[in-house]
C-alpha cells in the first residue's frame, strides 16, 4: 500500500458535519488531524488534535495508517470508501503532575487526596490543585499498588504493596494528612506483591503476588491469630526510629498457574482474582477454598467489581478487551458481553461509584470511559506512553497515571460518544 491514496470520508456523530478527502496510506495520527483542521478551519474552527477511530478501532499515536489497517484486518480499494469517525479527546484539566519515575498506582478515594506510587519506590500525597503535600520513602522496589481502607472514616489505613516483596500499613490521619507506619508484612516472600484489595468492613484485605498466590490479613494493629507478631524498629526520613509490627497471613489461596494481577473483596467471605493463567476465580474466605473459575484463553491484567451489590466483574486482559462477568448467571464463567476499542493490554479498569460507568487504561496511551449499558465510550488522550493506572476522581473526572511519569486529571466526558457493536457472548 505504500506511497497509495485511499478515498476516505470523516465524520463525527456529534453532528451531521462529514468531508470526502484522498489521503495518503501511510497517513500518521498527526497528518489525519492536520488533513481534518484543513476541511474544519474553513468552517471558522480553531485547530486540534482530535481521536480517530476506524471499523470501531483507536487509531494510535504510534503507527502509520497502513500498519494499522493491515495489523486488524481492514481492506479498502478504490470502490470502497474507509469510514474514519473523529471526536475531540477529553479535555485535561490539571497536570502533568511530576513523578520520579513511572507512575504505576493511584487511588483517590479519600476526599481531597490524590496517593499515588511509583517505580522510584515513593508514595505521594496530592491536592487537587495539583501540590505535592508529602512524600513518603515506602518501599526499596516499585510500588505496584496504593489503596486507602476505610477512607471515610476516622481510621483511615493505606496499604503500599511493592516488588521489594512486603506490603506496608499506614495510619493515615486526614485532618492534618499525616501518614506514619505500623505494620509490615513479608509473607509473600518468593516474589514481590502486584495488587490489595480490602473487605467491605476494612478488617481484612487480601493480596495478589507474582508467586501465584492470594494472601488474606488482618489490617489493624493486632497480631492475627497465625502468629503473635513481633516488633520491628524502622528509621523515618528525620533518622527516628518508629515501630512496625510484623504478621503472618491469616490464610492463603492457591490455585493459580501464573502471577495474580488482580484482586477484588466486593462482600462477605468472597474475593475475586484474576491472573496472567487467563482465569478469574472466586475463593471462599471462610472455608479457604475455590468456588468457581472462568477463563477466556487471554491473561487478565486488571479486575474491578461493581458496587451495587450485583458483584458484575469487568476485567481487561493483554488483548487489549473488555470483558464483562455476571456471578448471578446459570453458567458462571460464561460473560455477559465483551467490549474491543483499545489497541494494546488494558492495564487498570474502575467501575464508577454508579456501576453503570467504567474507566479502563491501557498500554496504548489512552485511557476510555466506558457506558456498559450500550458500549458508549469518550477518549482521553492524556500521556505520551504507556498508561498504568487510572480512578474516579470528585465525580466524573478522571484521575491517571503512566510510564511518562505524569500524574493527569481529566475532566468529565458526556457518554456515549460512541457506540460500538458488541462483541458475541
């Protein structure tokens, strides 16, 4: 196809705006913006980078028209037009907010906080007007999870989980947003720690690791009933020394053939974990046993559970789709519908407070905003690389960060933008 033209018609479902234009085969994302602003500016628009999407597709930043059409399987000729559907991305509002290395987790679930983790091992505390309030030196190897228990209350816990292979507890105190630590746990000692995730009441959270292995703990300062515990001392930045209690998991859940990605503690003595063996099981706490098991032939990167009490589960996997679970179906591992718009590995999806909104974030530099009732989507085109994590932010605006070090915030999108078919069941 190199050095062809292809006949190609652009429009947009925000109106009834569409333009006819020959374009280039090997077109770049800068060049079909460049060719739309031309057909637009005479219609007296200013000039912007804008999303494209072809046969239902993010055409990304990073590949040329011609390897885009070929790597999905898109053919034209000359009696056939190619469809190419453009919206605005979603406006940034606030950022990019520094990190000193890749910025692989975030959780904004405490009001007027922002954490987030990083590769250089530091945890960090952000207003919403985009200062960095506190710096904690967490852990020795990347922070691969941040997740605040009971953010509403009084007694308020983070949970830093890191490649160094320990998990760390913290007292966070939100009047003065202090943070000091209390508990450190090293019993995933094999391999470092990949996800937490806490039960509804916060007296328990579980952890996924790279050994294949989910582990359950007590959170408060209480030894569980494994161990007595013991006492260690650990410096602080000002050089004092302050007391970390060290515990042993309540119990532990094997099964998987590969590395945990996910973990989810919706309700009761029920956790969710998915893995890179491409299966999603779900364990009995109580009884420290598998119930159930769904696959679907693709590793799972990332698992979130609705908040309505359905337990309906999203998961993305290295495929780059979003696939939709129901626990309430005859045949529980089969999905309730599958969702295809990204171009590489989903890594991080969040279900929105309303279980009806999902964000996903993805290897691809993008992060989409989902409508799972009819597979309406916006874009947000916020990072020069690969985007590792991504939650709700005040509302609907959108919280991100990725291997770029940049910590974005997004504002809110009107959904659906668009409405892809959905993939067969």
């Amino acid at each position: 196809m190199e050095g062809e033209k292809i006949s190609a018609r652009f429009f947009t479902n925000s109106s009834d705006t569409s333009f006819n234009d020959t374009i280039p085969s090997t077109s770049t994302h800068r060049q079909l913006s460049t060719i739309l602003n031309g057909h637009l500016e005479s219609r007296n628009y200013v000039s912007k980078p804008y999303v494209f999407l072809i046969d239902g597709k993010l055409f990304p930043i990073s590949l040329g028209l011609d390897k885009f059409l070929l790597h999905n399987g898109i053919y034209v000729n000359k009696k056939k037009m190619l469809e190419i559907e453009y919206t605005l991305p979603v406006e940034v509002e606030v950022g990019p907010l520094v990190h000193g290395g890749p910025v692989s987790a975030v959780d904004c679930s405490c009001p007027g906080i922002i954490l987030t983790g990083c590769n250089d091992g530091k945890v960090r505390l952000w207003k919403d007007d985009g200062s960095c309030t506190q710096i904690l030196e967490a852990h020795t190897g990347a922070i691969r999870c941040v997740s605040i228990i009971n953010p509403l209350g009084k007694d308020a816990t983070l949970v830093t989980a890191s490649t160094d292979k320990t998990i760390k507890l913290w007292k966070m105190d939100s009047k003065e947003i202090g943070i000091s630590p209390f508990k450190i746990l090293h019993g995933h000692a094999a391999a470092g720690v990949r996800c937490v995730a806490a039960n509804p009441s916060g007296s328990r959270f579980c952890s996924g690791s790279f050994e294949k292995t989910v582990k359950v703990w007590q959170t408060d300062g209480a030894a569980s009933e494994v161990c007595s515990g013991s006492m260690k001392k650990m410096k602080t930045e000002s050089g004092a020394k302050e007391s970390q209690m060290e515990d042993n998991p309540v119990c532990s859940l094997e099964g998987h053939a590969a590395l945990v990605s996910s973990v989810a503690w919706p309700v009761g003595n029920t956790i969710y974990s998915a893995s890179w063996d491409c299966t999603i099981r779900e364990w009995d706490v109580e009884k420290c046993s598998l119930v159930s098991t769904k696959s679907c032939g693709r590793p799972f990167s990332c698992l979130s559970v609705a908040e309505s009490g359905s337990n309906i589960l999203a998961a993305g996997g290295f495929d780059g789709k979003l696939r939709i679970y129901s626990p309430n179906q005859p045949d529980k591992s089969r999905r309730v519908a599958k969702f295809s718009s990204h171009n590489k590995e989903i890594s991080a999806c969040q279900w929105h407070k309303d279980s009806v909104h999902l964000l996903t974030a993805s290897l691809d530099g993008t992060v989409m905003m989902w409508d799972v009732r009819n597979g309406g989507y916006a874009v947000i085109e916020s990072h020069e690389h690969s985007v590792l994590c991504t939650d709700w932010w005040e509302g609907y605006r959108v919280i991100s960060g990725g291997v770029d070090a940049k910590l974005r915030i997004s504002s809110s999108a009107t959904l659906p933008l668009k409405e892809p078919k959905l993939m067969s069941t």
